[in-house]
C-alpha cells in the first residue's frame, strides 16, 4: 500500500463539496454547469474543486468543444475502495501489525 497516495486521494475528498461532486458525477458523465446546478457557490469556486480532484487522480476530464466534462475515473475508484477495505479490515493476512517483531514483553519493536 501506498499511503502518501492514499493520503492525498483522501485529503481531496475530505471535503464535504467534493464528496458531494463524486455523487453528482458518479452516474456518468457531466458538463460543469450541470454540476453547478447541484451547488450554491460560483463557477471559479467549482473550478478549485475539480482541479483538486482531478489533480488527485479521481476525475476525469475532458473537453467537447466548448464544454469541459467531468466523470469519475473508475481505476482511481476501485483503488480508493481496494486500499481502505485492507486498512480496515480485521484480517491478519498481508497486515502491517504481523510485519512487526514482538520481543518477549509483548512491546512491539522497530525491524
């Protein structure tokens, strides 16, 4: 697992907005007036926000003529959901915790 990808996937979702974005574009894909449509603040201001997530790697972009359209990269979305599946599962294989040497105390020491 890479967690500093993991991380930077997560902060960009870490905001409610951005959340509701991926909603809003899950179903397919969408022109950013439409995605606008969904939300109470400007067009600069849902700019920020797709470059956020597109910069992180879970939207895709693409341009028809005039219109910028946005949808969900899917290879991003199954890794976001592979990784934190493993992070929070309670199954010991391939965990990090069994990775670790025990000394006879039972404190976990540094490999």
């Amino acid at each position: 697992m890479n967690y500093e990808e993991l991380a930077n996937i997560l902060k960009a979702i870490a905001d409610p907005n951005r959340l509701k974005i991926l909603e809003v574009i899950s179903c397919g894909g969408k022109r950013a007036c439409d995605v606008l449509e969904f939300f109470d603040f400007t067009q600069p201001t849902l700019s920020h926000h797709m470059k956020t997530l597109t910069e992180a790697g879970l939207v895709n972009k693409s341009r028809d003529g005039r219109w910028i359209f946005y949808s969900i990269n899917e290879e991003a979305a199954a890794y976001v959901n592979r990784e934190l599946c493993h992070l929070l599962s309670d199954t010991e294989d391939d965990c990090l915790c069994q990775k670790m040497p025990i000394s006879e105390e039972g404190i976990k020491e540094e490999a």
